[in-house]
C-alpha cells in the first residue's frame, strides 16, 4: 500500500451553527503515516492508517483512549460489536469492547482490495486482486457465496440499505455492476469512459446509488430502474469519497484537492462546500447526523458539527401576539394566528402574505388545525370550534363547545379534540357529535400523542401529565410532573420519553415505561413550548427569553441558541419533510429556519 507522510492529527470543530472559520481544538502528532479511513462510533473516532495501527480517539477532545497494532491497513468498518480491518491478506476482526481478536479471514495468496459490511451487521463482503468478491457470515464464520464476473481488480464494494444489492466499482474500465444477491444475479453492468471507478455510497432509503470515478464524473443511479438520473461534473478534480447522510437528505462529497461538497438530494444542487486542500480518504456521519468526520492524507481529521438552524426569511405578518403556526396539509402555505382575528396564509418560502381569513366575533384564536386539504378548524377564548373553508375563504359551521376559553385542538382518526378552561377533554365526531368526554383537574394546555398513536397524553395547570389508552380512552396513569402548571408536553419519535415543561423555569424528560424522571433541565426563563423534530434528532423549546433553544436527544445537551426573535417565542412547526422549521411569537414575526449541514 502506497506510504503517506503525517503532518499533524488536526481535530477542528465548527461550531455556533454557521461555517465561517475551522477552530481548532487540539493537534496530536501520532505517526508517521496518514490516515486511511477515520469512522465515528458515539462519542469515539476510530482510524487507521499505513503505520499499522488502529486508534480510538475522543470524538471532540481528540485525545487518545486506545491502540489497536496490526499490519498495513486500509479501510476500517465498524459495528456496535465489531471494528474490521483489513492488510493485505487478512480480514481483522476485533470486538468493540476490550479490543480483542475475535477471528480473523486470512487470503494466503491474494491481495484484498475493498472490505463491506452489510446494515445488519451480519455479512461481510471481501474482493480480492483475483477479481472476486467473497460473502462472508461473520457469526458462523463461512464463506456464503462468491461473485466474479470482474475482468479487472474490484475497487470499492458498498451494501443496498435492505442488503438486497451489493454495488461493486472496478479498478479499470471494466464496469460498475450492481448483484442481486439472493438470485445471484447482475442487475446493472454499467461502462463508463474512465480509467477507474473510485467511491460508491447508496442512500440510507435505498432509492440511489452515487458512484464517482477518476474522470471527475459523479453519477446518481435510480435504484428503482437501475438508470442513470444525474451526472455531476467536478472541475480540475475527482470524488474520492461519497457519503449520504443518515436521513438521505444531502450526499456528502471528498475530493482530491480536498474540499467537501454538500449536495441536496432533492434536485442536487450543492447546498455547501467546505474548503480543504489535501486529498480526502474518507468521510463518516455519526447515526445522528450530528457530528461528520473528515479524513485525508496528511493525517488531519476535521470533525465538523452540523451546521443547523439557519435563519432564511422572515417576516412581520401580524400586528398582535401569534399564538400558533403550522403548515397546510400540501406544504404550499405556512398558516400563522393569535390574538388578532386574523388567520394569516403566507408562501412556504417567501413567506409572503397570499391571503387571510378573518373571524370578527373572536377574542383571540388559541389554536388551528387542518381536518383535511380544504378545511381548517380554529378555536380561542369565545369557546367556539369554527370550521373554514380555505378555498372560499368562509365559515361553514361551529360548535359551541361549553368552555369559556379553548386552548388546544388535535385529531385522532375521525375525531375532532378539544381541551379548555373546564378541564375536558372533548371528542367531536365528523358530523360535530360530542361523543367522549375526559376529565382533568385544572385547564387542559396540551393534548399529544405517541408516535403509533397507542398513547394519548395530557396537562395543564395542574401540573399533572395524564395518560389514556387509545382504544376505550382510559385514564392509564399520572404523574405529578411539577407544581407550578405545565405549558407543553410532547412525546420522542422512539417512544422512548415524554418531555414537559413549566412555569417553574425546568423541563423533564421522564422514562414512558417506568414514568420515573431520568433528566431535569434548569432552564434561563420558562420554555412555553415544546417539539421533537420528526427524525427526533432535536428537542426544540421556545422561551419568554425571545429566544429558542435546541437541545441534543442523545444525552439532552444544550445543541444551539437561535436568537432571532424581538420578544417571547410561542411555537415552532417543521416541514413535513423535516427540512425546514418555521417559529413565531409576540414580536408579530414568522421565522423560516433551514435544518442543514
């Protein structure tokens, strides 16, 4: 393998959500020999490089914890259990824990060229200068099967998402092909006019594979018919390394002159290019899409935090306090209101006003929420329900719901909820019939449900978060959360917590299944709402301190401080494709924020 000279172990930071400049942290001066490949697992860096060695590193300090020896290596995979290496002969297995040798994979007279694990964790591929590509079961240890069809070395390997397909890139013109695994069968045998075939990635919904090759062609393959859909040119360069996000939303691209490109996968334009100037090995994303490590052959890794939260537009749309803003069921429009009669329609990105609809008999609109495409529902201190058609503009029903004051609405099938100031929670049927009632103690502020909607929770000024089934809409269970009143609830994307947050300046996440409390946060203020974004990345909370704050849902750290807001921030929503989050509050502004690297 071919000898790179190290200059420096450069861990570099960015930080404080916009990339301006690199911070550096720390430089370690390790070996004599660049870094081959550099993967992220937690909190850990783990790399190898020509000198032999395997280095677990702290993933933001930088700072040493553990050294595997080996001989030569080249990439390195890793798992939850394993850390695979590869030298010229062998495949290295090593257990994640203690480091120790499990088994290893040895070709007597062959050169191995490329290593792969599949998603499960279950097979690993191996080429070899043979032309061959051997399927390994690392759990019993044999060999599965064996591809060769090549005319020329295989020079990269990478695994479908749904360990359906393995893309194989040749090192000469011989051709990328795309195996069918279980029939054993190549379902695309594509030449291109280039000497080699460098780096493949397919995105982690299965619906692309990126391929790049040294003529400074990227490729994107619909995997769906197998067909070229896009070819991206790189100028005075070539790809050395593709990476798609966790999420598919951008692919990730490491030249030779080592700048970063950041593609957006809906229509690939580049979204971002991180500047470098060396020859970049390799690229990893952390399974949170928080933190990416970028290596090359100096011996710098760059780790980079997503750069998130980007303020894009905003705009005065109301005169008075908004309350709540939300998007139309087609994405098209951002629908905001509040204290003002006004329920405001504004353009998804511009934000410009389109058109409004207007309740005059209201003494301010506490909540809105889409029963389908055409009708919008609202509700507010008159304690009516009012149903609005969007197209013309008008009101076609209402429902006096008993309450003086209605603060939140939610829909569960073919039902329409309500919950006020008389601590009920009403169950309205599509022909506007009561047909449940459930009883709280105290105004009922929040009505939310899990994720597969098994569980229905809700609180209020009680301080209580109370539980139902969602079958008969039994009260399950209670937690007396806090003593002053609770302002919003909202359940994690994995089931796993429940947050609350309250008057008296803290936020608690609390176990769903034991309902014990695992995490307090102090908080500077009193946080008037909470959201978890929907790839539950983010805990969102906006505050009375005009600003809003993120938090990380690995261990709930502080991740970002939006401060764009001129007075209290009342409520945010995100995109239906978790691209874009809108926030707005007292100061009458409507925010457009992009979620990006």
């Amino acid at each position: 393998m071919e000898k790179k000279i190290l200059i420096s172990f450069l861990f570099t930071v960015l930080i404080n959500f916009n990339v301006k400049a690199d911070h550096k942290l720390s430089d370690y001066q390790i070996d004599l020999y660049g870094i081959n490949s550099a993967k992220i697992l937690k909190d850990k860096i783990i790399s190898s490089s020509n000198s032999g060695v395997v280095r677990i590193n702290d993933l933001l300090s930088g700072t040493l914890l553990n050294e595997i020896s080996a001989k030569s290596i080249g990439d390195i995979l890793i798992s939850n259990e394993y850390i695979i290496s590869y030298d010229d002969n062998n495949v290295n297995i090593w257990n994640i824990n203690n480091y120790s040798l499990i088994k290893k994979i040895s070709y007597q007279n062959r050169e191995i060229t490329s290593i792969a694990l599949s998603k499960d964790n279950k097979i690993i591929a191996i080429s070899s200068s043979d032309k061959t590509i051997d399927l390994w079961n690392l759990e019993k240890n044999n060999l599965i099967k064996t591809f060769s069809t090549f005319n020329y070395p295989i020079r990269n390997i990478s695994f479908s998402p749904d360990n359906k397909y393995i893309a194989a890139c040749s090192s000469y013109k011989d051709a990328l092909k795309i195996f069918d695994i279980k029939n054993n069968l190549v379902v695309k045998n594509l030449n291109l006019d280039t000497n080699s075939f460098i780096s493949s990635d397919f995105s982690s919904d299965g619906k692309y594979l990126a391929i790049s090759s040294d003529s400074g062609i990227l490729n994107i393959i619909d995997m769906n018919n197998f067909e070229i859909i896009k070819e991206i040119k790189q100028d005075n360069s070539f790809i050395t390394k593709l990476k798609f996000s966790n999420n598919s939303k951008y692919l990730l691209a490491g030249d030779s002159l080592g700048n970063l490109t950041i593609f957006d996968t809906r229509d690939w334009n580049i979204v971002k290019v991180l500047k470098g100037n060396l020859f970049i090995n390799d690229i990893d994303i952390d399974n949170n899409d928080n933190y990416l490590v970028v290596s090359n052959i100096s011996g710098n890794i760059n780790v980079y935090r997503n750069n998130s939260f980007k303020k894009l537009e905003m705009k005065f749309l109301h005169n008075n306090d908004i309350y709540k803003v939300l998007y139309s069921p087609d994405n098209k429009y951002i629908v905001s209101t509040g204290k003002s009669s006004k329920i405001i329609f504004s353009d998804a990105f511009s934000l410009k006003e389109k058109f409004y609809i207007e309740d005059l008999e209201s003494k301010g609109i506490n909540d809105i929420c889409f029963l389908d495409r055409n009708i919008l529902v609202s509700a507010g201190n008159d304690g009516f329900i009012k149903f609005w058609n969007i197209n013309t503009k008008s009101l076609i029903n209402k429902i006096n719901t008993g309450d003086e004051n209605i603060y939140v609405l939610n829909t569960f099938n073919d039902y329409l909820i309500s919950g006020g100031s008389s601590g009920l929670i009403k169950f309205w049927d599509k022909n506007n019939n009561l047909k449940i009632i459930l009883k709280q103690n105290g105004y009922v502020k929040s009505i939310v449900f899990n994720k597969d909607k098994s569980l229905m929770a809700s609180s209020g000024y009680d301080g209580y978060i109370y539980f139902w089934d969602t079958v008969d809409f039994n009260l399950i269970d209670t937690i007396k959360a806090h003593t002053y009143p609770i302002l919003s609830i909202d359940f994690s994307k994995d089931n796993k917590y429940i947050v609350s947050s309250s008057n008296d300046n803290t936020i608690k996440i609390w176990n769903i299944k034991t309902l014990e409390n695992v995490k307090t946060l102090n908080i500077d203020g009193i946080i008037k709402f909470l959201k978890f974004s929907d790839d539950n990345r983010f805990l969102i909370g906006t505050s009375n301190k005009k600003n809003i704050v993120v938090w990380n849902t690995d261990d709930f750290s502080e991740y970002a401080n939006l401060k764009e807001h001129e007075a209290n921030v009342e409520n945010i929503v995100f995109s239906n494709d978790n691209r874009f989050m809108v926030s707005a509050g007292y100061d009458g502004n409507i925010i457009l924020w992009e979620i990006s690297f």
